[in-house]
C-alpha cells in the first residue's frame, strides 16, 4: 500500500477521535474504520490491561481470546516490552497464542492512556505483510487515540 491511503486513514481517524474524549467509543470506532479500509487484515482491535493480563476491548474480526497473560504471545510481549513488535511469521513465533487460525502475520501497538494500558492489535492472514510503513501508521493512530485522552 502506498503512503497517501495511510495519509487519508489517519484523518479520517483523527476526524473520528476530534469530537469524542471516550476511550472505549474511540477504540470502536478506529477498529472499524482500519478493519474496513485496509487491505489484508483480518483482527483489528484493543487489549486493556486489568488485574495483571490483557483483557479483550473493542475489536473487528472473528471472536478473539478474551485474556492473555502479560509477557505471552505477541500481544503480552509487546505490552510487557513497551514497544511495537511486527511478526511476520506467527507460527514460528514462540508462545504465540493462536485465536484466529487464519491470522498469518501480526503487529501490536502498546498505548498508554490516563484511563488505560494495553495493545493494539493487527492481524493478517498473509505472511510478512507488515512493515515499518504500517508500524509508523499504526503508531501514528495509537498517538491520536492517547492525545484524544488528554483532558
């Protein structure tokens, strides 16, 4: 994918995150908009830390694993590390947590919010289909959801 849809997606995600300060409602809502524009995913969604794991937050895609342990799978490793971490294997990925059959490949965000902490997730059924351009945009639209937290 070319630069200039990343460049319209991340307005149109700053469009949606301008007039509501709710975390749950901008979480939804960036799911779904990534999870319809994009091409070749299919998860997109949030993990919210509660009680020493990742709980399962909004989301697009197939049902999901509703709690994965800090420090496990992608996910977990990405929180417990605090930085993004790109897959492009998942199944060679050690303690990868298979939800979805499907997903090939796999990025995840951790955010900090005033109100949450957690990931963002990003599957895909095609191997090696994220790079450092989609870790910018995706890190990109994880600063306008935490800036939208900001009273």
């Amino acid at each position: 994918m070319n630069q200039q849809p990343y460049s319209l997606l991340l307005k149109q995600a700053q469009a949606l995150l301008e007039s509501e300060s709710d975390f749950i409602a901008n979480a939804a809502n960036l799911s779904s908009l990534l999870f319809h524009n994009m091409e070749n995913v299919n998860w997109v969604g949030f993990y919210l830390y509660k009680s020493d794991e990742l709980v399962l937050g909004p989301f697009c895609g197939q049902p999901a694993c509703t709690r994965i342990p800090v420090g496990k799978g992608v996910c977990g490793t990405a929180f417990s590390d605090q930085a993004t971490l790109i897959v492009a294997d998942v199944h060679s990925f050690d303690g990868h947590i298979a939800c979805d059959a499907m997903s090939e490949s796999e990025i995840v965000v951790p955010f900090n919010t005033s109100e949450y902490r957690g990931v963002f997730d990003i599957d895909s059924p095609i191997n090696d289909r994220f790079d450092d351009q989609e870790r910018i945009f995706f890190e990109s639209v994880v600063k306008l959801l935490e800036a939208s937290q900001v009273s």
